[in-house]
C-alpha cells in the first residue's frame, strides 16, 4: 500500500467534499449544466488538470468558465483564438523601460487562476506551442527567465467540433496535456425554460457571490493529493493503459501521461465519494472521459471510435 494518504482523517476528506457541493450547487444556480459533467470539472480541479470543451456555440462553454471562477473567488482571463494571436499574447513579454534603462516583464492573460482559451484551434500552432509549458509545468519562460503561475492553476480551451475553416487541429503533444475532454450538449427542454428565466434580467454570472477562495480550493487540493492508491490500482491502470496500446486499430494508444492523469482523476473522484483511498470504480467511471481524447484510430479501422477502444479495454481487463 502506498504512504500517501497517511495523516489523511474523515473530517478532512468531509471538509474537501462539502466544499465541491458547495461549488458544484452555486454553479448549477446560474449555470444548466449536467450533474455528470459537472462532477467531471471538478474532479479536474481537484486533481489540477486541464479541461478541453468540446461542443457547438451557444451552449454555454464560457459562462460555465466565468461562473467556477466566480463562485471561488479565481481570477480570469479568457484569451480569444484568433490566426494571428501570437505566443506573447498569452504569456506575456519583455518590455523596456525607458525611464529605468532596463527590460521588465509584463504578464499575459495565463497568469491567472482560471484562463478561458476560446476557440483553441483557431490558434496558430505557434501559439498552442506557448501553452505547453505553462500547462504542463506550470511555469513560463520568456528570454531564459522562467516564471511561476498561480496556482490553482486551470486552462479551460474550447473549440467548435464541427467548424473547420480557418483552424488548426490540436498536435497531440497539446491534446495529451489536457486531463479530460467534456461536451455540455443542449439542456433538456425544461432546464432551458429555467435558463431563459434565470438570465432574461441580464447577466447571472456577474451577480454571483462567492462560496470559497482559492486558500479554500488548495486545500481540498492538498488532500486529495493524499488520497491513498494501492499499487494494485496502479497496475491496474498501466494494464488498461497497454490494452489502448497493443489494439489493433489504434495508431497511438494512451501515454504514460495519460496514466498519470487517470491516477490523479480517480482520487480526486474518491474524494468527492467521501472515501479516503481510490477503488478501480473510480478508474472505470473516468476512463472513457480522461483516456479517449488521446487516443488515434489506425486508418484501417473504419468503424472504431476512442470510445469504443477504451470500453473493449475495460471490459478485457480485469480490475486487480
């Protein structure tokens, strides 16, 4: 058994998880969002990984971003893709300072808590080049000087998945930086009611107060990072890892990283269980969302999707 987790008490892991509720409900008080990919956001939080939303304009991609940042009390920036955005626009650069005879350095919008990156593959690949450090290491360096970012730290991206004019599609050094790959879809017509009633005054999200601070947000951090993992789940994962491998009708299967990822996702979805230690449930219930957005089909296997690739790799292996 690992020694993560020891120290890790019943009251801690009750303070994180009554945390997530209070988010997750002052959220879906402005914001029609599905319990499922709600749950899924925060459990990236948590487990500090990146977010790519993928799904149609309209559907609330950018206020479900402004509202996490607003009820914990994060800063934002949202940063709009354009094709002639470039690198320094998002980190930031180096700027003389005439009156001190010197070069200071003037942040970008990704010094922020939350950064809304807006239509990512409308990015040059030169800029989506610029957030690979800051989403893998979470640091910029900028003429050899490195500088930290804040934590917490999340990038949401978005893109359009049925607009390709004008874009370009995300390398997989990029995708694979991004811990899960969520899709809101339309609300039922019900919940679309509600929403029309809820924001026909104006802006929702701008009158939203604050449930937690960002003391708060690395707290619940800090103790789902101590979540105790066997290292029967983590064969367990590496075993699910080489079936997307070894399939035939996959040309790249899921990373090291993206083992790693589904690690730190599944503690963070026991914690939000109220359990202390991960269990293969919770490998099996965030497989599909963390490892199939990695995943590249072989040009030969006409009728396979990722999905299907990782669903066969759960259903062949057994849990440990």
């Amino acid at each position: 058994m690992s020694t993560e987790g020891q120290g890790l008490d019943g009251s801690e892991v009750a303070r994180a998880g009554l945390l997530a509720r209070r988010i997750a409900a002052a959220v879906q008080d402005a914001v029609e969002v599905k319990d499922d990919t709600l749950e899924n956001l925060l459990v990236c939080i948590l487990a500090e990984g990146h977010v790519l939303i993928e799904d149609l304009p309209g559907v609330g991609k950018t206020t479900l971003a402004r509202a996490i940042a607003r009820v914990t009390d994060l800063a934002f920036q949202r940063v709009q893709c354009t094709a002639d955005l470039l690198p320094a626009d998002v980190v930031g650069t180096n700027v003389f300072n005439q009156r001190e005879d010197r070069f200071e350095f003037r942040p970008g919008p990704i010094f922020a808590n939350v950064v809304l990156v807006d239509e990512i593959n409308r990015a040059s690949p030169k800029t989506q080049s610029g957030l690979l450090e800051c989403m893998q290491e979470r640091r910029v360096t900028v003429d050899v000087h490195s500088h930290e970012l804040a934590r917490p730290f999340l990038v949401l991206a978005t893109q359009n998945p049925v607009e390709f004019e004008g874009t370009y599609p995300l390398p997989e050094a990029q995708v694979d930086r991004f811990m899960a790959r969520l899709t809101l879809g339309y609300p039922t017509p019900a919940a679309e009611v509600s929403m029309l009633r809820a924001h026909e005054a104006g802006d929702r999200v701008e009158r939203m107060e604050a449930v937690a601070s960002a003391a708060d947000v690395l707290d619940a951090i800090e103790i789902t990072q101590r979540i105790v993992v066997s290292d029967r789940l983590r064969s367990y994962i590496v075993a699910l890892l080489q079936r997307t491998r070894e399939d035939s009708r996959t040309e790249l299967g899921a990373s090291p990283r993206a083992g790693l990822m589904l690690l730190r996702a599944a503690k963070a979805r026991a914690l939000l269980e109220g359990r202390d230690h991960a269990l293969p449930d919770d490998v099996q219930a965030l497989a599909r969302t963390v490892l199939a957005h990695r995943i590249v089909l072989a040009p030969e296997a006409l009728e396979a999707t990722p999905d299907q690739i990782v669903a066969d790799a759960l259903a062949a292996t057994p849990a440990m």
